[in-house]
C-alpha cells in the first residue's frame, strides 16, 4: 500500500520528469532570451583596432578614451600583438598637462597612457591606414608600427573610435589635408573584410556626433557586425569630467577627461564581470547613462547590423582574463555635466580666460584667440547658409524616409566637402555639423558646376592662409 510519502515522491519524480522533457522541448527563441551560451572557439583570437581621430590639448578626452579602452582589453588578456591603437600622441608630454607622461579618463582613475602601444601616431593616424588596418593589407599602410588585423575565420574583432563627427563622416586629426572617414567608405571596407571570410563576427563602438548617421540605412544585417553608436544620426554626443561641472577633473586639469557615451562602456566594463555581462546588458546600461536622465544634455546610444550578437558576454570581444573589478559607477552620479562635443574648444577655452590675470600679454592672446574661432564658425556658417540659398532657394531640399541613409551619392557628398574646404576654409570639427546641408544639396539633384560656382560667389571676399584651421582643431 502506497504511504503519502511514496506518493508525494511518485509525484515529484513525474514533476522532475516533466520538467526534464519541457526544457528539452523549449523552443530557442527562450534560450535566446538568457545569456548566451556561444563562447569563440579554442583557436579563436580576439583582435582590437582602436582610434582616437582628434590631437591637441582641448581634445585630451578621446585619447584618454583610447587609452582605457585599451587597459580594459589588455587586463582582458587581449595581446598587444593584437591590438592596434591609432592615436596623435601629442597630449601626454603637451606642456598644459598638469602630469607629464601621464593621461587619466576619470577624475579619480589611475594612468591609463602606459603600456598603450605606439602603433598609428600623428600624421599616420589617417584613414588609410584605418582601412588597411582592419583589412590586414600590410603593403597599402604608409608609416606607422605596421601592426594590422591579420584575423582568421574564426577570430573576432573589437573596434572602437572616439573623436568628433558629423552627417555620414568621422573626424581624422590631420584635417587640413581633408581626411575624414566617409560612411560609405568604412562600409565598404566592412563588406570588403567580410568577403575574405577572416573574422567570425565584429563588435564596432562608435562615440562622435551624429554617429548614427555613419551606419544608419547603410550597415547590412548579414555582415556579422554589431555596431553601438553615442547618438543618433541628428544629435551631438557629449564630453563629460569637464572643468566647472559635476563631476569635475582636478583641480589643475583646464579640460574634460572623457566623454559621456565613451566613460559609460568603460566604467561599465571596469565594474562587471564580462563572463557574465551580454553585450545587450551592456548596451542598456550605457544607453541609459547616456541619455543623462532624459536631460536635453544627453544622446540616444542607438545600435546596428546583426542585433543577435549582442546575446553574447562582453568578454568575448573585450578579453574575460579574471581581473580586480573597480566599484559601480553607475549608482554614484545619476546626472553628468556635459558639453557638447562641438563647443568643448570654446568652453574651455573661456574657463582659462577667466582664470587669467587682468591685462597680461596671454590673457590678451587668449581673447584675441576666442575672438578669432568665433569669427571663423560665424564665416562656417554664414557661407553654408548662403550656398544653401544659392542652391536650395529657401527650402531644405528633400525630406528622406526615416531610417534611410544620408545620402545616395556619396562621390558627390565628398565632391561638396572639398569644393567647400578649397573656397572657404576647412571644415574644421565645429563645420563638420554642416555635411547635412551638403548631403540636402546631394540629393536635390543639383550639378556640380552649380556647386562649385555658388561655393565661389559664397566665399569669394574669404583669403586662404587668413585662418589656420590646424588650431581651430
Ligand atoms: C573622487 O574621490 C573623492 C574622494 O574619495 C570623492 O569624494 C569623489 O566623489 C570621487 N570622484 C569621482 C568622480 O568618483
Ligand atoms: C593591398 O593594398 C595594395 C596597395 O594599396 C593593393 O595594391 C593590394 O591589392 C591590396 N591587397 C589586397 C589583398 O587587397
Ligand atoms: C526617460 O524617458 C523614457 C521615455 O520617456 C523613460 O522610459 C525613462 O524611464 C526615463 N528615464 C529616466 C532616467 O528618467
Ligand atoms: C533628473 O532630472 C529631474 C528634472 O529634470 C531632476 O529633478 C532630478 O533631480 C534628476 N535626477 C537626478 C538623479 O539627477
Ligand atoms: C597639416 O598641418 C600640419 C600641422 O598641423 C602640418 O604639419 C602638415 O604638414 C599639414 N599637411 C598639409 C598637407 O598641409
């Protein structure tokens, strides 16, 4: 005779039993919804190209990012072999730096310059060498370390970028030679990488404004790529730990150490247990620090390409080597000070001036500096209003569908930036805001004898060598 003990324990082994078949019986899609299970295989290397695309002073925060960026891959176990590091080089030993040879990203943080790898500096941090970098064409690299991306099939690839940006273009430090990452060049190089089957899958972060916009209507979804960006294809990004705002940098540092979306991924990886972390949970929490408690001070990290990657832990594209895991940030400042990334010279630039005593030689060079960079982007932008009127009449030019790319002929885009920068100046990080009214121009039809004639007329009264873009950064 069955006892209520023999068949409470009939009834938990049927339990069990069922339980056994349903997990067995669960369809993916609520695997899915769990931590992925997909680990790169044995032989498989993880790579790292990383670039900060601005130099001087004023700009200290996006190679300090780099920096980080690569102390994380490297207490991850990446090798340096395997990391690239594209930056100027020119703010550790800079003489505002108030600690020589030394860079931090935080205002409490540690150093984060040594043992960064010398790979691409100053004038070889150009787009070409990016491309072949990331193509692993060792031949087409002009200058530089000669380190590329030799990856194999099942190798995977972290890139990550900071700098300034704008409609479909990303900043490159030597900018008086018009070298700037096209949106529709970088993906043709994905697409060109993808072809010669030598990665498995890509993790690419993009920080810069309008990051959006360099892989929105443009990124295929089949190219094994998963791209996370600071903001949209309209909004600025922000630079943060900025002098005179919460929180600031020490006291002696007259620039902002880091930049919200950039800070937002690091600290998170700083703080999280990669094994443990998808890069969905990572996207999330940066997302949502970006947005800067909905403060119009903020920018919507948006994401592209194959969304299913993100089911993936972070440590397998940024190293998952056990390492000493620094406290939450997350829960100590809920709103950060922030500047946009575009009026960051000019703030800073102020800050100093205030500082400075009444009357002496370098407050009076400082005003005359501030006076100067406030004349040039009132030229930027009084010349792009009038091409704009020339050509465009009192009208945007076309409205696109939204989600679309910014432009369809991107030859013609580039053939725009250049006339402009030959008749009117370079473009410099401020005017790079401007490439939207450019693309508008673009997708009206418009020749390019029209253009080239309306830019002359705009800029006829402007003389070249009156300005000197290389210190309007
Ligand atoms: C830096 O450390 C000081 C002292 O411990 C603390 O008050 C401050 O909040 C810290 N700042 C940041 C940004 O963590
Ligand atoms: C590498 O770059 C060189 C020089 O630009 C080019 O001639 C060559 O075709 C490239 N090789 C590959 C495999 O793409
Ligand atoms: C920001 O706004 C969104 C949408 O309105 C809301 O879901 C979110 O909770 C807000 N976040 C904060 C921090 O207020
Ligand atoms: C978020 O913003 C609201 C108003 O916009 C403000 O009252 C609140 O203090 C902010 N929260 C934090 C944590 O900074
Ligand atoms: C660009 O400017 C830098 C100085 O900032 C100079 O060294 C370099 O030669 C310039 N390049 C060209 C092509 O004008």
């Amino acid at each position: 005779m069955a006892t209520p003990i023999m068949v409470f324990q009939l009834k938990l082994l049927l339990l069990i039993v069922f339980v056994v078949q349903f997990s067995a019986a669960k369809p993916p899609s609520l695997v899915d919804t769990f931590r992925s299970i997909i680990k790169p295989k044995a032989d498989s290397t993880t790579w790292a190209v990383l670039v900060a695309g601005s130099k001087e002073y004023f700009n200290y925060r996006h190679q300090a990012d780099i920096c980080h960026a690569y102390q994380i891959l490297k207490k991850g176990g990446l090798k340096d072999e395997n990391i690239i590091v594209f930056m100027y080089d020119d703010i550790a030993h800079d003489p505002e730096n108030p600690r020589p040879g030394v860079i931090i990203n935080s205002p409490n943080g540690s150093d984060v310059y040594a043992g960064v790898p010398k790979d691409y500096t100053g004038e070889s941090v150009t787009s070409a060498n990016f491309y072949a970098v990331l193509l692993g064409n060792k031949t087409a690299v002009k200058g530089g370390s000669g380190k590329v991306v030799a990856s194999k099939p099942k190798d995977r690839i972290f890139v990550y970028y900071a700098d300034h940006g704008g409609p479909g273009l990303l900043g490159m430090p030597n900018m008086n030679t018009s070298d700037y990452i096209y949106a529709n060049d970088f993906i043709q190089v994905l697409k060109t990488k993808h072809a010669g089957g030598t990665y498995d899958k890509m993790v690419i972060y993009v920080e810069a404004c309008e990051s959006g916009s360099i892989f929105q209507g443009l990124l295929p979804k089949n190219l094994n790529i998963y791209v996370t960006t600071a903001s949209n294809a309209d909004e600025s990004s922000w630079g943060t730990y900025c002098p005179g705002l919460t929180p600031p940098p020490p006291p002696e540092f007259n620039t902002c150490l880091g930049d919200l979306y950039s800070i937002s991924w690091m600290e998170d990886s700083d703080s999280k247990d990669l094994t443990h972390e998808t890069l969905q949970q990572q996207y999330l929490r940066v997302k949502k620090r970006t947005l800067n408690n909905n403060s119009s001070e903020g920018s919507h990290v948006m994401h592209y390409g194959t969304l299913s990657i993100r089911k993936e832990t972070v440590s397998n594209y940024q190293g998952s080597a056990t390492r000493k895991i620094s406290a939450d940030p997350f829960h100590t400042f809920d709103t950060m000070g922030v500047i946009n990334q575009r009026d960051v010279d000019l703030y800073l630039m102020r800050q100093k001036y205030e500082r400075l005593t009444d009357g002496t030689q370098q407050k009076n060079d400082l005003l005359k500096k501030i006076k100067e960079i406030t004349a040039y982007r009132a030229h930027l932008d009084s010349s792009v209003n009038m091409i704009k009127r020339y050509l465009l009449g009192s009208g945007d030019g076309p409205v696109r569908d939204e989600g679309s790319a910014l432009v369809d002929d991107w030859d013609c885009l580039k053939f725009m930036v250049r006339t402009f920068e030959t008749h009117c100046g370079s473009l410099t990080q401020y005017g790079m805001k401007h490439t939207r009214t450019f693309a508008n121009i673009c997708n009206s039809g418009i020749t390019k004898k029209a253009m080239d004639e309306a830019t002359k007329k705009s800029c006829s009264s402007f003389k070249k060598g009156q300005w000197d873009p290389a210190t309007f950064g």
